[in-house]
C-alpha cells in the first residue's frame, strides 16, 4: 500500500516543529536530499557517456525555489558545476547569496517577464541554457503552486530538450514533465492524482513523519489487491458464487447491455441475469449466451448504463421501471450513468450497499441535482475533495471516473486511489465494462470499497493486456478481464507458496 498526505496535513506537520521554514533546518535537509540525487543521477549521465553533463537549475520565486538554491550550492561544494536561472521576478533571499558565494552560476532567465533587480553580480540568461542542458532540476513551484495561474512557465517546460533528465522538486510545476520527483517530509495526494507527470517519487526524509491512519488517500498494492479476487471453492455453485442482474442498455443503446454482459460472464459471474427491452435482449443473447433473461433472484445489481436517465423517466417506460425496480432493490446496485439521475435521496433502501460510478461531468451533475453548486472542471480540479463529498452527500461508496480513478466513502476515512490504467481506456463503452465488473465483484460479496478498489485495478489491467501501449476498444477490454482474472489467482498463488517454503513474499 502507498499512502499519500495532504499538502495543509504537510504544512500542519512541518509548522509544528517549530522550524523557520522559509529557511530553517527542513530546508536545508530538504536540499541536501535534493542534492544527493542529483549527484547520483549526474553520476549516471557520465556513466552513459555524456561529458560534464550540463545541469540547469530552475529557481521560482517561494521555498521550493530555495530547496533548488541551496542544492545547487550543496552540489557546487561537491565541485558540480551548474546554472540556477531565477525565472520569477523574485527569488529567495538567503538561498541566491548561499549558492553564489558556494560559487553556482545565478543568472536571471531573460525572457522571463519580471521587472524584479538583477541579483547581486549575476548575469542574464537566455533560452539557450535551457535547451542545452542534460538535466534539469525544477524549482520552480512546490506545495504553494497554483493550478489557475501556471501557464506562466509553460514556455519554460517546452524548452527542454527532450533527452534531458528532469528532477523535479517536491512536486512537479504544473506542466512540467519529471523523471524523478524528489518529495519531502511524506508523499502528496497530488502526487498519485498525476502519475505519469511525476516519473519516479523519491522520499527526502526531513524529520517530519505523519501517521498511518491520517493519509489523505492510498493506492493498494497489486498484490494486496489480487488477494481480494474471488476464487470458488469445491463446496460452491453458481448460486454460492453470486448472480448479478443486469438493469441496463435500452433500445436507442443496446450496445451497454452487450458490454456489461459481455464483462460480467468473462469475469466470471456465477451468473448473470439480463432486465431490459427486447432490442437489447436480443443483442446480449447473441454476445453472450450465457445470460439468463428476466428478473430473478441476484445478489448484485447493475444499473444505468446505457440508458437515457431523464428521457425514459419523462416517458415512464418499461425500461424505467424495471430499472427502478432494481435500483430500490436491497441487495447492493451499482449505479452508473443514467441512473445517477434517478438517484434521489431515498430511492435506496436504508443501509442498503450502493457504488455509484460517475465521470466528472455525471457527479457535478448529480451534486447539482441536490442544490450543490459545483462544475465539471471544478470536480476534474479537485476530484478527492468532490469524490468525498459525493460519498458523504449520498451515503454511496464513490467510484469517481478519469485519467485517475478515486473511491471514497461516506466518512472522513482516506480515499483509495487507483492510477495504473493505461490513459487508452478513455474510449466510449468501457464505463459500462466497468459497472457489470464491479457488480459481479459485490455479487461475489465484495464490500463496496473493496470492489471498487479491485474493479478500477482489474479494468486498467485487462486495457492493458487488451494491446499493450495501444489503442483498446471497450469489448476488447471486456473480453481481457477473465485472463486477467487468472493472473490475479496465480499471483494469490505464488505468494501463498512462498508462504508456505518460508519465504517473505515480494
Ligand atoms: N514548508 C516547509 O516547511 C518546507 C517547504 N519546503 C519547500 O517549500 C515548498 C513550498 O514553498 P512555498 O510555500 O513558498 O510555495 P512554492 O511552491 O515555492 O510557490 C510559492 C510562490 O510561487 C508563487 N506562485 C504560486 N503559483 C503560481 C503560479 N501558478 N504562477 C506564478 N506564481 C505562482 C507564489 O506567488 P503568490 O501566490 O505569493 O503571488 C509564491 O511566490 C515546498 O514544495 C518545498 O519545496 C522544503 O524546504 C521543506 C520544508
Ligand atoms: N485518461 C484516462 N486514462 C485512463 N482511464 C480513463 C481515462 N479517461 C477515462 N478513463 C476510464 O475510462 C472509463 C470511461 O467510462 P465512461 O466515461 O463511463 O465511458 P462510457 O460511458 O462511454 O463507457 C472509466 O473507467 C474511466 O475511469
């Protein structure tokens, strides 16, 4: 498992020790960890045959500017030569004189716009320096960056070559790609919610250490995560193994009901029982014989996907009804899509286990619906604050959609994160792939979390099992989830052999 933290837990933890931190102790362990990297990583430019590897060190102008300073006067007394270029129009005090008198090169960026004084003695630098450097090390926003105003160095970010390593410190400056993030004190949530922008995560030790139990979010293990599968017993059948009931497609999007019966019988439900109009029927009977038409006794539902929430209300369908009908059922449901708009506060039974499965777009929505003032991009901004608040809006365990799928549930507990599905997946149908896979997990008596968490993983893993770095369609995903389902039992496996020869497994 990774924990993650809050950036205000972080400042909470780091202002309690009573330190100067504009400038005191933390610092200058932050930078020194900085420079310990850097210098390895400077090692490893040379071992691969780049001479002098010409390091460029970007100064913004708060703490995180003065981590990168004082690195870089570390690395000059350790005789490493580099640039620091401050590119904001200030810079931190104390860290210029340090590096300049340690004898680092600090030039002010010239293209910058700044109307800021030249630093003492120090010269101008050009765009050049930047595109000529074999590392760079990014300085320029921390902890304190704000999103809204970050297109400031973006013309920054583009000037890097992109055979340079990038080191950036404590968290990537918004639009900055990073090879390795050198993160201080503890991991930060916004650290997992952009995985692919931060490279490596390396953690600087500074003295400051915040509980278990506190973290703001984690992302399990895939081991901890393949134990959870369920694999049946000589003692089950189908019965014992969970039936899931299919409320979904309607006849304008039958294709949502093929998906989900598709990924609910490749998954390996005990059972799976299809509701819906006749259209679709016919389209799942053909895809998946398996299914069992009509309602029936299930220990899970699906709900929504594929159908026109608001539209088949008005026209009090069939499709609407035998939809609510499952929807208001006891057993656990899944609400996705649609359905989200039939989610009213007491359409579920009391206690009764709900997941809902929003994208941004469907949970701004739904909070709307319920006198919340909130936006699309407002979510996208901030998906754990808005996924929590979901969770304790609804009472349901949240399963909030995206480049970086987020769970929460109602209570003040951390969110679960999952960041490892390839960005391929943003393709039409895979929500629904998603929503059946979920339903046969809590049909199989998953807890809500549980499932979801496992869900996400599974989704990401069988996209990518479905063409490795390339384009997915969704029943290519659906199709991957049962080979998935195997490598997660042979994983359950090989760690309970390695138990078992005494050996601690990986
Ligand atoms: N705290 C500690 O104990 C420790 C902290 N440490 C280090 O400090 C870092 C946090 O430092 P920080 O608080 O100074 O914030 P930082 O990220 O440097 O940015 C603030 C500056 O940027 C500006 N600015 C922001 N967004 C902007 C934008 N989009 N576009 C333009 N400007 C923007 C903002 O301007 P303002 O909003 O004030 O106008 C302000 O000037 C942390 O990540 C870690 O590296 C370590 O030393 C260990 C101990
Ligand atoms: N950039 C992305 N990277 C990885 N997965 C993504 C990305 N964007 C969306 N997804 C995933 O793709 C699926 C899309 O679901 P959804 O938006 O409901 O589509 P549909 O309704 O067409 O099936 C979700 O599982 C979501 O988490």
């Amino acid at each position: 498992m990774r924990a993650a933290w809050s950036v205000d837990a972080v400042r909470a933890a780091e202002e309690a020790t009573g330190d100067d931190f504009t400038d005191g102790a933390l610092m200058q362990r932050a930078a020194k960890g900085l420079a310990d990297i850097v210098r390895r990583e400077v090692a490893e430019l040379e071992r691969r045959g780049v001479t002098s590897p010409r390091v460029v060190v970007l100064v913004g102008p708060g703490n995180n500017g003065g981590d990168a300073l004082y690195a870089a006067r570390d690395l000059a007394v350790d005789g490493i030569e580099c640039l620091a270029l401050l590119v904001a129009d200030k810079a931190h005090v104390e860290g210029v004189a340090a590096a300049r008198a340690a004898g680092v090169d600090v030039a002010r960026y010239e293209s910058a716009s700044h109307s800021g004084p030249e630093p003492e003695g120090g010269g101008r630098e050009s765009a050049h320096a930047i595109a000529h450097a074999d590392l760079v090390v990014d300085g320029i926003l921390g902890i304190g960056a704000d999103p809204g105003r970050a297109a400031t160095w973006k013309a920054l970010a583009d000037l890097i070559p992109i055979q340079a390593f990038v080191v950036a410190v404590d968290c990537p400056t918004p639009g900055f790609r990073a090879d390795i993030t050198v993160t201080f004190g503890e991991p930060k949530t916004s650290l997992m919610l952009a995985p692919a922008a931060n490279g490596r995560v390396e953690v600087v030790d500074i003295g400051i250490h915040l509980p278990l139990g506190e973290q703001e979010a984690m992302r399990l293990s895939g081991t901890h995560l393949a134990h959870l599968w369920p694999v049946p017993g000589p003692r089950d059948h189908k019965y014992t193994r969970g039936v899931v009931g299919l409320a979904t497609g309607s006849d304008a999007f039958p294709g949502a009901a093929v998906l989900g019966a598709v990924a609910a019988v490749t998954t390996g439900a005990g059972m799976v029982r299809y509701v819906g109009p006749r259209r679709a029927e016919d389209a799942v009977t053909a895809a998946a014989p398996e299914v069992v038409h009509g309602s029936g006794r299930v220990q899970a539902w699906v709900v929504g996907s594929g159908i026109d929430g608001p539209s088949e209300r008005e026209h009090e369908s069939d499709r609407y009804d035998s939809a609510m009908a499952a929807l208001r059922s006891e057993e656990p449901v899944v609400i996705d899509a649609g359905a989200l708009t039939w989610f009213e506060p007491g359409v579920r039974p009391e206690g009764a286990q709900t997941v809902i499965t929003p994208h941004a777009g469907e949970l701004a929505t739904l909070l709307q619906s319920r006198d919340i003032d909130v936006e699309r991009s407002t979510v996208e901004a901030d998906p754990v604050t808005w996924a929590r608040r979901a969770a304790n809006e609804t009472g349901a365990t949240v399963l909030l959609k995206g480049g970086v799928t987020v769970i929460a549930s109602p209570g003040k507990g951390p969110v679960t994160i999952e960041n490892r599905a390839p960005h391929w997946l943003a393709t039409a149908g895979t929500g629904d792939v998603l929503a059946a896979l979920l339903g046969v997990l809590l049909a199989a008596g998953l807890e809500p979390r549980s499932a979801a968490a496992l869900a996400a993983y599974t989704h990401g893993r069988a996209a990518h099992l479905a063409n490795p770095d390339g384009p997915v369609r969704a029943l290519d995903v659906a199709m991957s989830l049962g080979r998935v389902a195997s490598e997660l039992v042979a994983e359950q496996r090989r760690v309970h052999e390695e138990r078992r020869a005494g050996r601690f497994p990986r």
